[in-house]
C-alpha cells in the first residue's frame, strides 16, 4: 500500500516539476550566453594590451557580436516557431564553445572579430529558443512570468559572470578563461540531449507560405514596430554601459580597482534579474504595459543622469543607484509580453524575435560610434598607452556617456504612440 501511494504521488509529482525542469536547462543557455556576452568588457584592458587593440576596436568585437545577432533575429523566431527549439538550443551551445575555442587561440584581430561573429551567430538563438520551448511545457498563463524569468536567468549571468571572470582571469588570463567557458556550453549541449524533450503535439504543422503570411502581419503593424523601437531604446544603455564600458568607466571615473568595479557593474544585472519578473507581476496586477513601461524608461533616465553627473558618490550609494538602474530597465520585460499579445495566434516566437532584434540593433550600431568618440576627443597619456591601454580624461568620458539617459528619454516619448493592450491578446 505505502508503495503504491509512494509510486502514485511521484508520478503526479514530476510531471509538475519537468516543466520547471525544461525552463531550467533552456534558461542556462541564456545564463552562460550571457556571460560570454559580457566577458570581452570585464576583460578590456588586457584584451587591448594583448591584442594590441585600441577603443575603436574593442567596440568593434562588441558589436561584431550584435550585428549577426540582429541579423537572425526574424529568421530564428520563424525557425524556433516552424521546428523544434530544442535543436537549435543544441546548436547553438556547439557552436558558441568552438568560437570561445578560436578566440582563447588566436592572435589575429580579425580571427577574433569572426570569433565574435559565429558567438553572436549562435546567441540568437538563445533567448527566444529558451522562452520557446519553456512554453511549449507551460500554459499561457504563465507566459509574462516564463518570460520575466528568463530574461532575469540571463541578467544573473551577466552578475555573476562578470566578478567571477575577473577572479579567473587574474589567476589564468584571460584566454584560459575561454577554453573553460567552452566545456560549459559543450556540458549544456548533451544536458540538452540528454534530458530535455520537444512537445510533438504542439509543433506547428503551418506551411512556410502560410507563416509568411502572419509574419507580414507582424511587420505591417505599426503598434509591432513601436514598440520594438521602445525595446531598443530602452536596453541600449545596458547594451553600452553594463555590458562594455561600465567596468572601465567605473575604474576611470571613480578610481575604483577591478574586482570592485567589476561587483559595481554587476549591481545593474542583479537588479535586472529581480526587476524582470517583478516587472512583469506589476504589469499583470496593473493590468496595464504602456505606463509600467514609461515609468520603467523614466525613472532609468534619471538614475543615470544621476550616476553621470555625481562622479564623487560613494560606493554605497554608487551600488545602490546602479542596482535601481538595473530593476528600472528590466520595465523591458513588459514590452516582450506585450509584443506577443499584439502577435496572432501561433506566432509568438517571432513577434518575440521582432522585439529582441530592435532592443539589440540601436546598441549594436552605438557601440563602435562610442569608442570612436572616446578615440576622438579623449586626452591620452601616451607613456600609458602600451602598457595599460587609453586613458580617457573623466571629463570626456562622462559627456559622451550622457548619451544613455538620453535615449531613455526618447523611450518615454515613443510610448506616448503606443496602444495599451490592457493584458489581452
């Protein structure tokens, strides 16, 4: 009798936990993407002394990252939604270990540029295949809070992983660094294959031409592309600062060494993790996207404009904004969810990708144009710039980035165009 009772309750029990079990393992590509994502950043002053490497190219290996990113945004979302997500979740941890492979090897600036292409390639897949297949395993209800969760796993990534490079690159450098990221995505390939399975009944059996169709719905929406554009803003501050410049910033500005600027920065991913599915919650409690989104846009611009202007801060306080900053801009999660109410039915992976592709694109372009005005009008101390890479005088640093709040601002004025869904399809 106990083990027939024993036997019916675990079998009631892990059909409940599995899906939790799928979201977990999908969700880790996303967390280790991101510390790739990330690690080129915290490693910035060894990279250009190593490499030879000045600012303009640095900010070239980070956008070489988000151009092929962007360009299989809508591809991926069709792919994700036409076949299984957990192949191309497969695929895309392969590839992304062969790139952290080349790039620990390499010599060659334009070798690690290709690197950086096939990551950026393979991360496209990330995001929308984890939130795809988690899902495929969960009921619509829970899709603002898969989605919040989801982005908050990779924001942890981003928090954990930048401190936790930085104490292994000053123990093995940074090149080592990469071969060990490779076992992890080669790890999460065969827990992939090994433990995650694909829901037959809910693929899609939609002919291409048809899927063109709905795609062309998507696009044709002006609401669709407004708020993408929302996205892109919004997320271009933690594009430029939180995932490249803000260690050196943060070194540059406020004299700080390398650990505690690297545990600084990682403030804005940990208040991001927790702000994405509180974000969300609020949203659906609210019953409203539009005014958490521009609350969300506002509030970051004046954090920012805050951390800019007072380069005297303490630590503390310092911590603390970029924590806020972090749980501000993660209002982003809003607009995914709202991206897939506008979709029609059984398109939700690419009106997803729509969204992922515009927060990623205005980044991506003002990556490399940062470095160039840092190059331009920085004052360099040239008996420095061999041995520890440009020094940029504080004053210019904080004028360009004054250009983040900035774009915050212009967040806030595209939601005054926005359409409010009120939480319905």
């Amino acid at each position: 009798m106990n083990c027939i009772s024993m036997k019916t309750r675990t079998s009631v029990f892990l059909p409940r936990l599995y899906p939790w079990l799928v979201w977990l393992v999908a969700a880790s590509t996303f967390f280790s993407g991101y510390c790739i994502r990330i690690a080129p950043g915290v490693m910035a002053v060894d990279m250009m002394y190593d490499l030879h490497a000045n600012a303009l190219m640095m900010g070239m290996i980070g956008a070489y990252y988000y151009y092929p990113y962007l360009a299989m945004q809508l591809p991926v979302g069709l792919l994700v939604d036409r076949f299984s997500a957990k192949f191309w979740l497969i695929m895309m941890a392969v590839i992304t270990a062969l790139g952290c492979i080349v790039l620990a090897r390499t010599n060659q600036i334009f070798v690690v540029y290709l690197s950086r292409i096939s990551i950026g390639f393979a991360g496209a897949f990330a995001f929308i295949g984890a939130v795809k297949l988690s899902l495929d395993w969960h009921p619509p209800t829970r899709m603002s809070l898969i989605i919040g969760l989801t982005q908050g796993c990779g924001m942890m990534g981003a928090a954990l992983g930048g401190p936790f490079i930085a104490q292994w690159m000053g123990c093995i450098g940074w090149r080592q660094v990469f071969v060990y990221m490779s076992y992890m995505f080669l790890i999460l390939a065969l827990l992939l294959i090994g433990i995650v399975r694909s829901k037959p009944q809910l693929r899609t059996t939609v002919q291409p031409v048809s899927l063109l169709k709905q795609l062309s719905v998507i696009l044709a929406n002006k609401q669709s592309w407004y708020n993408a554009l929302f996205a892109g803003f919004m997320f271009a501050p933690t594009t430029i600062f939180a995932e490249w410049w803000g260690v050196h910033y943060l070194q540059q500005i406020h004299t700080l060494p390398l650990s505690l600027a690297t545990w600084a920065n990682s403030c804005i991913f940990v208040g991001w993790a927790l702000g994405g599915p509180l974000m969300g919650w609020i949203s659906d409690m609210m019953k409203q996207r539009r005014l958490v989104m521009q609350l969300a846009a506002l509030f970051g611009s004046l954090d920012l404009l805050v951390i800019f202007l007072c380069p005297s801060l303490s630590y503390q306080w310092l911590c603390g904004l970029l924590f806020f900053y972090g749980i501000s801009n993660a209002g982003l999660v809003v607009a995914y969810t709202s991206a897939a109410e506008i979709a029609p039915p059984g398109l939700n992976g690419t009106a997803l990708a729509l969204v992922n592709m515009l927060s990623v694109v205005i980044g991506a372009l003002l990556q490399p144009i940062v470095g160039w005005l840092l190059d331009t009008f920085a004052v360099v101390e040239l008996s420095h710039l061999i041995d520890v890479g440009t020094i940029y005088s504080p004053i210019i640093y904080q004028r360009v980035m004054l250009l983040l709040p900035a774009l915050l601002l212009l967040a806030v004025g595209i939601t005054t165009i926005l359409k409010e869904t009120y939480v319905k399809p």
